[in-house]
C-alpha cells in the first residue's frame, strides 16, 4: 500500500463535509456516500451589480481558504472565457456568479487579494480568472497536491471520493456553459464542485506534511501564482490535428489559409472553431488542393450540408494559398529552441544521448522512489536541454545552477543535481 492509499484509507483525514452520517465519521469499508445537495441549498446566481457588491463583502468578511472554480464553453464558444464563476468560503457559503452580466470582477478579486485560493488544475482556470479580473497571490492546487502526494487518480472527483469519503456527481462538466438561464441541475453541479474543496485541501496539507513534500507543494503553488501569462502560440495553425500528414510548402499555405479563415469565423460567431470546420476537413483540402468548389465539395468534410456560399469562402482560401509566391510559403517544421528530438540524439551527438539515457533512467528511479509522477519531479524539457548542453565542468554547483537557470524549483534542484550530476559525470568519463 502507498503513502497515498494509506492516506484514503485514514478515516481521520475523511472530514464530513456534506450531511454526517450517524456517528459523524466515514469508515474506510464503507461505501463513498452520494453528495447530492449543497450544504446551504443552490445559491442564486449572482447576474447584477447590487447582489455582487453584497458577495464582495460577504467573502471580505469571511475566514480562511476560499475554494474557486470556473466553468467554461470549451467546445461551444470561441475561447476559454469564464460563464459561471463559483466560490466558497467559511463564514460566506457558496456564491454563483454570471461573469457574463457581471464581466468585472476585479473588486471581488482585490477583496480576496492575500487570501488563499484553493482550485484544483490551477492552470486551467487562471486565464480566464484574469481575464475578469480575478488573479491570486496565494493559492493552493489540490490535483497539483495529489500529484505530489503520489495519488494514481488525481480527478477532482476521485480525490474527493478517495479521501474525504463523497461522490461528486460529475455529468454536466461538459455542457455549454453559455446557456442562459442555467438548469437547475447544472447549478447543483456548479456548487457542489466547491462545496468540498477547502476540506480537500487541508486532508492534502497533511498528507504531504506527513511525507516531507509540503514545502515542495508550497514552492509549486507560488511559482504557479506568480506565472506571468503565457505568451500567445506562434503560428497556431501547425498544430491542427492530422498535420503530420501535410508535407509540401504549398499544402502548409493550404492549411494556413483555411485555418485562419475559420479563426475569424468562428471568432465573429462566437462559436468554436471545430463547429465552423473540423481539423480533418482542413487537411484534407490541404492534400488535395481542389481546383474548384465542385472538385471541394467531392472531398470529406464538405458534403451536401454545406452551403454554396461556405464552400465559396473555403475555396477561396484554398485559392489564395495557391496564388501565393514561393518566397511567401511557410517553410515545413517551426523552429525549435533547444535541443532537436531526442529520437535525432544518437545520429547527430551520441554522447548527448548516452547522458539523456542515464539521466532519464535516474530520474525515473528517484519519481518512483519519490512516489511521483516524473514530469512533477522534474520537466522532461528541462532534463533533456541540461543533457544537450551540459556545463563545462559537471558538478553539483554547476549542475544545480543548470538546472534553476531552467526554472526548476529550489525542491526540484536539490532533489535532482545528484542524480544528473552522476549520469552527466558518468557518460563523460
């Protein structure tokens, strides 16, 4: 058994939460229990200038941790804006806020400015957090906390089952968060996503004090809160599904121009791109370089459903892309910083090979010794610029300062300079 089960297994770090059962306490044999209504019923959602200055200062009032959540329209709605914002906190209860009708809520940000926020998958929900103007100082990542903790599942509704001992009813994660007015049922969903965060975060707070990892944890989270955003995608149109098919220049044009057509589509509708043309639709035109809309509309992805004016514009742009001169055609591949594949390493620099052969196989050992996932440990990215070009003289110091100029973290360095000082020392003897 793994730290991580015995932990699921402690009843002590299984907190109520929701209704108790009898005795007050969840017994590791007994079966998860269903938590099927919010502890203070279904909020109101907060869609009006009024009620949110009373949630600002209700949470501003509040004590400890507050739980956050978005949801998004992944999949209906062009971007990842937030449409339904929840929070939760010890003295406010549960708010649902329509960031649609209330799209600044930077005050409510700046009234928990210091306080910690606990979201699970951080990473997922800060940019569309921002994007309304709510941005933390302090958080807590409870799956970034079970990933460390060394959990095999780290959903939120497998650890709050795992742990806490409750089954998060999880059907309506992928529904269009856009429609207004929200069913009753998805507004259950939405709250009962934060009603056992907190909870959830202080079973994990010490689960990883009793492993030796809080600290680690702790250095994670600020370097997560302190993220500057990240930059926008260069030529985002490569990494459309299915373009490892596409080979010649004025095919890439192809696929370019069609891209950038549904971009501004899909951007003006507000839909999301794949509803307007799907990837595999775009490389098939790609390949095919139709000469006209008959020859375009033969081809899969633009059947009889679409309409003379649709092909038209597509075709269109298939057009363009042909006209273009061969000093305007992308070139194939985008230019890689850092080191090439490492499936090129043992042509073009074996011994940068062998190094990345010993520092994956320690770095695999300690994960595992560490009971946790490798990329947590350290960033394979990170391991393989370090091995490609490793210092000029390979010891601990230099190694370390490798390592940190990558932007690893103080834990991540001291946990692996041994382990690549060894395999970089070893290979270069």
């Amino acid at each position: 058994m793994t730290d991580a089960h015995e932990t699921a297994a402690d009843s002590s770090l299984r907190t109520t939460g929701g209704a108790p059962p009898d005795d007050g306490k969840t017994s590791a044999t007994e079966a998860p229990i269903p938590l099927l209504e919010p502890r203070e019923g279904i909020p109101p959602v907060i869609a009006d200038e009024t009620a949110l200055a009373r949630v600002i200062a209700a949470f501003a009032a509040g004590t400890g941790p507050v739980a956050v959540d978005a949801e998004r329209a992944s999949g209906y709605r062009y971007g990842q804006r937030a449409y339904l914002v929840q929070l939760r906190r010890e003295g406010a209860g549960t708010a649902l806020i329509d960031p649609v009708a209330c799209p600044d809520l930077s005050a409510l940000g700046e009234a928990l400015s210091g306080v910690e926020w606990v979201l699970h998958a951080a990473t997922q929900d800060l940019p569309c957090l921002r994007e309304i103007g709510m941005v933390p100082t302090r958080l807590f990542d409870t799956e970034l906390a079970g990933r460390l903790a060394g959990f095999p599942r780290v959903g939120l509704g497998a650890m709050v089952e795992g742990v806490l001992g409750y089954v998060l009813e999880k059907g309506h994660s992928a529904v269009d968060w856009s429609t207004r007015p929200l069913p009753e049922p998805w507004l259950r969903y939405a709250a009962l996503d934060v009603e056992l965060l907190v909870d959830l975060r202080d079973a994990l707070e010490k689960e990883l004090d009793r492993q030796g990892k809080l600290d680690w944890a702790r250095q994670e989270f600020d370097a997560i809160a302190s993220a500057p955003p990240p930059e926008p995608r260069k030529d985002p149109w490569r990494r459309t599904s299915g373009m490892h098919k596409v080979r010649r220049r004025r095919q890439l044009a192809v696929v370019r121009e069609l891209w950038q057509t549904r971009d501004r589509i899909a951007q003006r509708r507000d839909v999301s791109p794949g509803k307007v043309l799907g990837d595999a639709a775009i490389v098939e035109a790609a390949l095919a370089l139709p000469a006209n809309v008959h020859a375009l509309a033969a081809l899969n992805g633009y059947g009889h459903r679409m309409g003379k004016r649709q092909l038209e514009q597509w075709q269109a742009a298939v057009d363009r892309a042909k006209g273009l001169s061969e000093a305007q055609l992308p070139q194939p591949g985008q230019p890689v910083a850092g080191p090439p594949p490492p499936r090129s390493w043992a042509d073009k620099d074996p011994a940068a090979a062998a190094r990345l052969s010993a520092a994956r196989a320690g770095v695999s050992a300690l994960a595992e010794e560490l009971n946790m996932p490798q990329e947590n440990l350290i960033t394979p990215d990170t391991v393989r610029r370090v091995c490609w070009e490793p210092p000029a003289v390979v010891d601990a110091e230099s190694v370390a300062a490798a390592l940190a100029g990558h932007g690893a973290r103080q834990w991540q360095v001291e946990q692996v300079t041994p382990v690549l000082v060894e395999a970089l020392a070893a290979k270069e003897a």
